[in-house]
C-alpha cells in the first residue's frame, strides 16, 4: 500500500521508505509523485542552507561533540522537510511543479481516451509492472520469412493531436500479435510498432482501402514502388513538399492480412540500408527520430507526432488493460 503525498510530511526526514514510497506515488499519480519529488528536491537545498549558516558559528562549547552535531543536522533535516511540506520554503517545489508538470499527466488523464497534449513527448514511460504484463499477452507461434524490398516509402497524413477513437484497445489488441513478431526480427519493441501503425492509420480508422471499400491491411502506409509485383491500390495521402501539406494520388502496397503487413513491414526495416539506425532502437523518442531522418515521412512533425503517441495515455492504458 503506498502512501499518500499529503501523509509524508508527518514522517520521520530519515525514514529509509520514503524513496521507495515515492516511486510508488509516481506509478500511481504521476502529477502527485511529480509534487512530492519537487518537495525532497526544496528539502535538499533548504537542509544545504541550514548547514551553510550552523558551519558559520563557532562549534566550541561543553556541549559540541560528534553527537550532538549528527542530531542538529537530522532536526535540520526533519525541519527542512517540513517547511518544504507546508509550502512556508523558498518556493522552489511550486516553481519545479508548475515547469515540469506541463509533461506530465494525472491518474485521471491517464484514463481519459484522447492523447494528452505533450509536444515533447515526455509522458511517464511505462512502468516495469506495465511492461510484465505486456509480456502475458498472446503471442502467435509463426515465424516471419526473410525478404529484402528496397521502396521508397511515404507517409499518410498524421491525425491530429487528440484524435484517437474509444476503440483504441480493440486497435491494439487486434495488431498486438504481429507487432510481437515484427519486433522480434527488428529487435524494436512491439509497443513502438503499435504506435507507428496507429499514427500511420489513424488507429485504424484511416487505414487505406481499395475502390470497393476492403482493407489493404497496410496499416504503415508503405507505397508500392517500382520493384513490388504484389497487390496495390491508389489512395489520396498528405505530403509535405517545400513544408506545405499538399493532397496526392499515390500506390500503396496491399496485403491479404495484417500479419503480412507486419511482416513486410519489418523485412523493409531489415532490408534497406537507410534504415539500418531504427533497428534495435529501445528509444521511443529516438525511433521516431530516426524514422523521420531516415526519410519514412515528409511530414517535419512526423517525429514528434509519433513520440507524442509512444508516451500517450491512450497506448499505455490499451497495453496494460
């Protein structure tokens, strides 16, 4: 059981609990655990102060000793603690709070089905509680082959920021499965893949789809260029020449399922040099970015848009629930 923010000032300075106390605060309530971490960052500079003015006294007397000076400094510590908590300090934990807290989402967001606006992509990355239980979800049991395209490809246009469907865990629960195997040939984690498609497909709402309205099952948005003797099928997709958003016709690869898509998703990764710096990236801000410098999109925002979901709430309440 973790305890509260508001309980941890009638605590002992010195407890040995209260780091642990605050990494559970943070799991629980990130906008809590983020006002409670602000609060032992004043204590700290507040007890450096109090050390800084004892040091500028003589220390001599019939009652200066090694004891003595160990028990002023952990009642100067319990009193830093204290004037940090009460919000009587300097005002440094307010300051931290309200800079930092701009990136951080509450218990309450983190339940909300939209995307938490977060142009920094620096939401609470998942938890190793979260990550366990991703690994309890339904792997399939077949093996992806081997194939080399060398493409060009090209983004659809990005939803914008907080346009994401309720259905966000159907979405996910149905492409959990061929992400898992993608990411085992890439050496990307599955949750990065997931986002990528998400962003691409707009959660699946805006997957491209041929004139008689059935699903390429392409949800990455991968064009069919000169080299590829598979299924295609025209769509109007977003590019950005010069920096401006311009409507174009162009051919996209189709597949006869989402596993295929998957899979040559990843052979793509595996199979042109350009992306050599995405595989294996554990990153979510530093596979989007190298996505982007690798040339997958024309959209200048492509990296950002992508990270902002990685470390959205949406994504990380269908992967834990």
């Amino acid at each position: 059981m973790s305890i509260k923010v508001q309980n941890l000032p009638h605590r002992a300075a010195f407890d040995v609990k209260s780091a642990q106390d605050l990494r559970s605060e943070f799991a629980r309530d990130p906008k809590e655990g983020l006002k409670a971490a602000a609060q032992q960052f004043e204590t700290l500079f507040l007890q450096m102060v109090m050390k800084s003015m004892r040091d500028s006294v003589p220390q001599d007397g019939l009652l200066n000793s090694d004891q003595s000076r160990f028990y002023t400094s952990l009642l100067d510590q319990q009193m830093a603690q204290n004037l940090a908590s009460s919000g009587k300090g300097v005002g440094f934990a307010r300051l931290i709070e309200q800079q930092l807290g701009k990136s951080v989402v509450s218990a309450d967001e983190l339940a909300a089905p939209g995307e938490a606006a977060n142009p920094a992509g620096n939401a609470l990355p998942l938890s190793s509680s979260d990550a366990r239980h991703l690994q309890l979800r339904t792997v399939p049991s077949t093996t992806p082959t081997s194939a080399a395209y060398a493409a060009p490809v090209g983004a659809q246009a990005a939803p914008a920021a907080g346009e994401v469907p309720a259905s966000g865990k159907e979405f996910v629960n149905r492409v959990w499965p061929h992400a898992v195997e993608a990411s085992r040939s890439t050496g990307v984690p599955p949750q990065f893949l997931v986002a990528h498609s998400a962003l691409e497909s707009g959660w699946g709402r805006s997957e491209i789809r041929g004139k008689d309205g059935a699903s390429s099952h392409n949800l990455f948005g991968i064009k069919a260029g000169k080299n590829w003797t598979g299924a295609t099928v025209d769509a109007v997709t977003t590019e950005y020449i010069d920096g401006k958003p311009q409507q174009v016709v162009e051919r996209f690869r189709a597949y006869a399922s989402y596993e295929e898509g998957f899979r040559d998703y990843a052979n793509l990764l595996r199979g042109n040099q350009r992306y050599s710096a995405v595989i294996g990236s554990q990153d979510g801000m530093e596979f989007a970015r190298r996505l982007q410098q690798a040339g997958y999109a024309t959209d200048p925002m492509y990296a950002d848009k992508l990270s902002r979901i990685i470390n959205g709430p949406t994504l990380r309440q269908a992967l834990i629930g």
